[in-house]
C-alpha cells in the first residue's frame, strides 16, 4: 500500500475542484497527512519550524489549513498546502495569519499557491470577519511576493535578519476592512 492510500478519501472534507486538483480542509485525526504536510514544508520552506509548531497550528486552527491533492486514481499524496490562524490583535481587529505555503516543486506556476490564498482569504472573511491578514516572507522571495501583491498585500515593514538564515523578510498585510487602517487608539475594544 502506497502511503498516499492512507489518506482518507473522505468527501466530506472537500471544498473545491479546481483545474482537476482537488483542495480539502485538513483532517486533524489523520496522521498521514499530518506527516506529508510536515515532509512538504520541512523540505521546500527555508525555515526549519520545529513539529511543535505544526501542532500549534494544526491543532489550535484545524479549519484554516487547506491541502490539494491529484484526484485518484493519480498519485493521491499532498501536492500543496496553507496553513493560517485568526487571532485578535491587541482586542481591536481580528487579524488572519498565513503561516506557511508551500507548492510541491513539480506543480508550481500552475496558480495552486494563488487559489490556496484565496480560499484561505475568503474563508478567514465569512468564518471570523477579519480585518486584515499579515504574513512574513523573506525579502528575496520574489515568486511569493509577486503572488502576495498581485493579491492586494502591502508590504508594511522591513525586519532585519528576520529568519534563522540570517535573512532580511518584508511583513504584508491585507486590509480587508476600515479597523485595517484605523489607528489602535480610535478603536473600540472587540467584545469577548
Ligand atoms: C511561492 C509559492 C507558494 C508560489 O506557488 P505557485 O503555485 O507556484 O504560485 P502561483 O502559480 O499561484 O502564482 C501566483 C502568482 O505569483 C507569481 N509567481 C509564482 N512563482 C513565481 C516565481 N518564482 N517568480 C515570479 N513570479 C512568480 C505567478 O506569476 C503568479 O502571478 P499572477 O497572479 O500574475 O498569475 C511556491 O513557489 C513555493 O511553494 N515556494 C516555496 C515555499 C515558499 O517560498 N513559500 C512562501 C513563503 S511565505
């Protein structure tokens, strides 16, 4: 048996089909794809996040992590994945946090990443009415910065030697509504 079979073919975690790939919300009780989302990022994001990290995501925002695999009888296993949470910031905006995308090499420029961030844009809207949505991403991260502005991210700050490679990144933001570019001082407190 391929590791791939072990993916639960549940239906019912599926939200969309897009160009035949198939993009489902992650399944916290499967730990095969808890395993190949941690293999995909280890390998294809430079910074080594530690699993504790995954489980702090994973575990806290099950719902803000979406996969995309092949459809079977193709190859099954993860060929993409985002992983996000919502928080609120300072008890005045809900703020959405994209914490990790990563495309399989092998299917990169098709728009997954780009799809990946809308559904991801979209959901954090009708689930949590965010205010905005911030990301980090290392300043000579041309590919993902292009996607993040064609998407209508601003970068907001430069942080110097940001990452453990000793890179500079260039935090984003996506304001999504006014609180987004209202001062903290002017906003009420979010009610619990
Ligand atoms: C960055 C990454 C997620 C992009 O995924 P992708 O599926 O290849 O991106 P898409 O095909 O959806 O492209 C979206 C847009 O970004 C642009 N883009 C993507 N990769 C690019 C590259 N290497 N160079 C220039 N532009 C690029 C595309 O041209 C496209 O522009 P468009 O909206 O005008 O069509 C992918 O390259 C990746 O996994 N990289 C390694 C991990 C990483 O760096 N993650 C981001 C860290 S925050």
């Amino acid at each position: 048996m391929s590791s791939s079979d072990n993916l639960k073919d549940d239906n019912s975690s599926l939200i969309t089909v897009i160009d035949n790939l198939e993009y489902h919300q992650f399944d916290a009780s499967n730990q095969e794809q808890f395993n190949q989302i941690s293999h995909l990022v280890s390998q294809h994001l430079s910074e080594p996040y530690s699993i504790y990290v995954y489980w702090y995501f994973l575990n806290t925002w099950p719902q803000y992590c979406f996969i995309v695999r092949q459809p079977k009888p193709n190859d099954h296993n993860i060929i993409g994945v985002i992983i996000s949470k919502v928080e609120p910031h300072r008890n005045v905006r809900m703020r959405g946090y994209i914490g990790m995308v990563v495309i399989d090499p092998s299917f990169r420029k098709l728009g997954i990443g780009k799809n990946l961030v809308k559904l991801t844009i979209d959901k954090m809207i009708n689930w949590d009415q965010i205010d905005e949505i911030m990301l980090e991403t290392e300043v000579i991260n041309i590919g993902a910065i292009k996607l993040y502005e064609n998407l209508g991210f601003l970068k907001t700050k430069r942080l110097y030697r940001y990452y453990l490679n000793t890179h500079d990144a260039f935090r984003l933001i996506l304001p999504i509504s006014d609180k987004s570019t209202t001062r903290i001082a002017f906003l009420p407190q979010l009610e619990s």
